[in-house]
C-alpha cells in the first residue's frame, strides 16, 4: 500500500498538521493521524507540492562529467553551430550525463519535468533514446514528458520535419518549433508544419519563440488562431515569448494576455536575467497561465545552472521586482502549479485525493522557501520517499 505518514508539517497556507499518504496519494490531512506504515517526523517544515520544471534541455547537459570552458563566440548561430562540432567529441547527448542531472534535479525536489531534445539529421533521434534511457533507471523517482526539438531550425533543414514526425511516432508527447520568423523565416510555413503533425496525432505543441516585439507579438497571434482552429486548448505553450515581454504597447499586452488566458496557452519563462520578465500580474489576473523551467544546465550553452526550481523562482520573483509575499508567491507558483497546468497533470497540489508527489523544506511560509532556497528535507514521489536532505534515499 505504500503507507506513510508525514507528522507535523506546516501546510503552504500556515496550518500546522499531518498528512497521511496511501497508495500514492494523500488520503488525509489533519491532526493526531495515524497510520500503519512509517511516520517521518518534519517538524513543522513547510510542505510544497513537487516542483515541475517546465522546460529543460537535460539532453545537452554535461552534469556529473569534466569541466567544459564555454567555447562558442558570437550570437545564436555561432552557439548552434559550436555545439554541432563538439557533441560528438564530449559524447553528448550521454545517457549518464542525463542521468546525473536528473538524480540533482529528484534531490531538489523535482517530481515533473519537460525536456526539449534536439531532433535533427546528425544526430537522428539518438537524444530521445538517451534520455529514455536515463529515466528508465529512475522509474519512479521523477516523470519527464518530451519535446522533439528542432535546434537548427525546421524547413531550413531539409530531414528534420520528417525525424519530428517520427519521434512522435516513437511516442514523444509535444513537437517542438524554433523562431518561426528568426530561424526559419517562413513562420505561416514553420507552424502550419508543427500545427500539422499536432493535428494528426494529438499531441502538445511547445515553441521556442524569442523574437522580441512586433514581431515577436505576431507570431503569438499566429500560434493562438492555430491553437483555436484545431482545437488544441490546453495543449499549447510558447516558451521564452520576448514579444510578450516588452517593446509592444500595453493595450496590445493585455490582448494578447487575454488571448492565451482563453486558449489555455501557457507560457514558459526561464527567467533570464538579461531580458524582461514576463507581465506576470497582468497575466494571473486575466487567469493566463505561467510555468518556469531551468532551460539549459551546464552545456554547450551556458556553464550555468544548477536544477533548482526554488532558485529559478527566485530569479523570476526578482527579475519581476518583487518583493511582498503574495508576489513571491505568484513566481512559486509557477515552478509549481504553473508547471503541472502546462504538462496538464491531473491531481497535483497538497490536498486530500491528490497525488502524493511532495517536498518538505525547512522554511516557515512558501515566500522563506524562495528567497533561502533551503536545503530539501524530504522529496516525496508517488507517496515514496526518494531523496532525503540532498541525498538520494533508497
């Protein structure tokens, strides 16, 4: 039955109780339960649902091997083009590599993730399998849904709309696109192609868009009449979305904001800290979803990053200017609930009947967990304890 019991926590809300898992969900939450298997003792630790981190890269990632200077010079294309040359020398994408990453991310508290996986005609579908393959040796401990991403651009690079296709085939659940403006220069032509395979075989659609403005703005409208036409609410997220962010005027913001609230189109930040933030005010007052991702973590890319989700809220949470707890607390939300309403998963939260998929931090209220990023007591998947104060458990 997979019983435990989870004695004096404190609840998001400030309530002090006990929450008693069975079966892999929360059965009860009260005071002076019992139950018939274990009992962990949290000590009025804060109880969080497990972060969800909505849009990574953890095929890129070259977490647990050498250090790797960072080698690419000049702006996107150069960085695209440097990590073609030396994939190969650094033998990524590497399923323990993939692995190492994905065992901090579970001591951290992760419990979902998205992962974008490069699909393209050097390397096939080769960063799907590798990640399969690391998460094979973690059933359990952490769920990751795919994205088959194109890295170098879709119709500029003939074989890889059909490598897309076929990785959904394979069961890849979202297809990905890249700038439809800035990469491929065809974007009626870039969505209609990604909208297509959606289309056929019902899967989510995640694009990358970091056009900035108008025309960045555009493409927004481009993807949300596609999301209305076929039907697709809820099974759409733009990620990054710089047109949302800024250089555009505020009544085009707040129509676009509208928009997505009414398509149920997510949106995807990974808090950068050399671009605007997103309106997120704006956004969760027009009931517009945000999700929040760790995006690349030590790569080709960037030396940077760590898995975190309570350090990427923080950077969002400051990126925003926020200070008070109630808008600490919208930047929490979104590496949490904004995160499980874009992957569209069922039961999530800290209530009775939902799935037992918890963290256990040593703060006192959610906007302390953020600001101090503290160390994580106890991650629980699945009504199982997995990792245990920055260890692995079991």
């Amino acid at each position: 039955m997979n019983d435990l019991l989870l004695r004096s926590v404190t609840l998001p809300d400030g309530t002090r109780a006990d929450i008693q898992l069975s079966a892999g969900r929360i059965a009860a939450i009260g005071e002076g339960l019992t139950s018939p298997g274990p009992v962990e003792d949290c000590g009025g630790a804060l109880v969080l649902p497990g972060f969800v981190d909505a849009h990574c890269h953890v095929d890129k990632t070259l977490w647990g091997g050498p250090w790797v200077p960072h080698s690419a010079a000049g702006g996107l294309a150069e960085v695209i083009a440097n990590e073609r040359r030396r994939r190969g020398e650094l033998g990524i994408p590497s399923p323990d590599y993939i692995g190492a990453l994905l065992d901090a991310m579970i001591t951290l508290g992760t419990t979902h993730a998205r992962s974008h996986v490069d699909v393209d005609p050097g390397v096939g579908l080769g960063g799907v399998e590798a990640v399969r393959e690391a998460l094979a040796r973690r059933k359990g401990r952490i769920d990751v849904e795919l994205v088959a991403f194109p890295q170098e651009g879709l119709l500029s690079k003939p074989g890889t709309l059909a490598l897309l296709e076929e990785a959904v085939r394979s069961g890849v659940e979202n297809i990905g696109g890249l700038d439809p403006a800035g990469i491929d220069d065809d974007p009626v032509g870039q969505l209609d192609a990604v909208f297509g395979i959606a289309g056929r075989y019902g899967c989510g659609v995640d694009i990358h868009l970091h056009d900035e403005g108008p025309l960045g703005a555009w493409q927004f409208d481009l993807i949300i009449e596609r999301t209305r036409a076929l039907g697709l609410a809820g099974k759409v997220t733009i990620s990054h979305g710089f047109g949302l962010c800024g250089g555009i005027p505020a009544q085009r913001q707040e129509q676009l904001v509208a928009a997505m609230a009414e398509q149920r189109i997510s949106l995807a930040t990974v808090a950068p800290v050399t671009r605007p933030a997103p309106p997120l005010r704006l956004m969760a007052a027009a009931g517009a979803n945000l999700a929040c991702g760790n995006d690349g973590v030590r790569d080709l890319w960037s030396p940077y990053g760590t898995g975190d989700m309570l350090e990427r809220a923080l950077f969002l949470a400051q990126g925003c200017g926020f200070r008070r707890d109630e808008d600490i607390e919208l930047a929490l939300d979104a590496a949490t609930h904004g995160g499980a309403r874009a992957l569209g998963l069922a039961d999530y939260g800290v209530a009775e009947g939902s799935v037992a998929d918890l963290c256990i931090v040593d703060a006192r209220v959610p906007a302390e967990a953020v600001a101090v990023r503290p160390p994580r007591r106890l991650v629980v998947k699945g009504g199982v304890v997995v990792a245990r104060n920055g260890q692995l458990a079991g």
